[in-house]
C-alpha cells in the first residue's frame, strides 16, 4: 500500500464514520489542524468544521457510505480519487465526484478541492 493509498484510507474512514466521538478522532487521524475542504456545496476549514460537515451528509444520507472508486493517483504532495456514496440498503449511488488533496509532511490531508459528477436534484 503507498502513502497515497493510506492517505485516501484514512479521508474515507473519517467520512464514513458516524458517532461525533469517534468521527472527530477519525478527522484528527486523516487531516492537518486548520485542513480546508472545499467543493461546490461547501467550504469548511479545521477538524471542527470538517467533522460538521461530515455529520451534515450523514444527516441527509442516512445508512450511505463513501466508496473508492478506481485507484488514487498521487505525485508529489497530491493525489486524486474518484468516490461514490452509495446506500447499504438497495445500492444505488445518488452522489459521486473526485477529490483532489495536498498531503502535509506528516501524510495527513491539508487541503481537499472536492468536485461533483453527480447530484440528486433538489
């Protein structure tokens, strides 16, 4: 497994986890203090900001996980993926999109452009 692929583990952990407890020690493993995620829906920054964001999907997707789509591809301090969150109850993937994150010295996230290929309407 490469740096990139433990990177990407560990952002979908953080995402996927559901307990605010554990989310927020999820969010410390995966991201840098004053991390940034920013895609067309949101603009958050630190592990307080991220882990209300997170909280906010699992709000609206009640019983969905992210999954990896494809393989991270990563050069230098970036790396990219593409991602679906799909429903444990029938399947379907409402949402997907890529992301685009700056890793810091220490492998964890410091920033993630976030982009949407799919959206539910609203």
């Amino acid at each position: 497994m490469t740096a990139y692929d433990e990177t990407v583990q560990r952002y979908f952990t953080a995402w996927n986890t559901t307990g605010a407890e554990e989310r927020a020690k999820a969010v410390a493993a995966a991201f840098t203090d004053d991390a940034g995620y920013t895609d067309p829906l949101a603009d958050v920054r630190g592990h307080e900001g991220l882990a209300a964001l997170i909280g906010g999907v699992h709000e609206q997707f009640p019983g969905f996980r992210f999954t990896l789509t494809g393989t991270p591809d990563g050069h230098h301090d970036l790396v990219r993926f593409s991602w679906e969150l799909v429903s444990s109850a029938d399947g379907s993937a409402p949402v997907a999109g890529f992301d685009v994150a700056r890793l810091a010295e220490d492998g964890r996230i410091s920033s993630v452009s976030g982009f949407l290929d799919r959206v539910p309407a609203a």
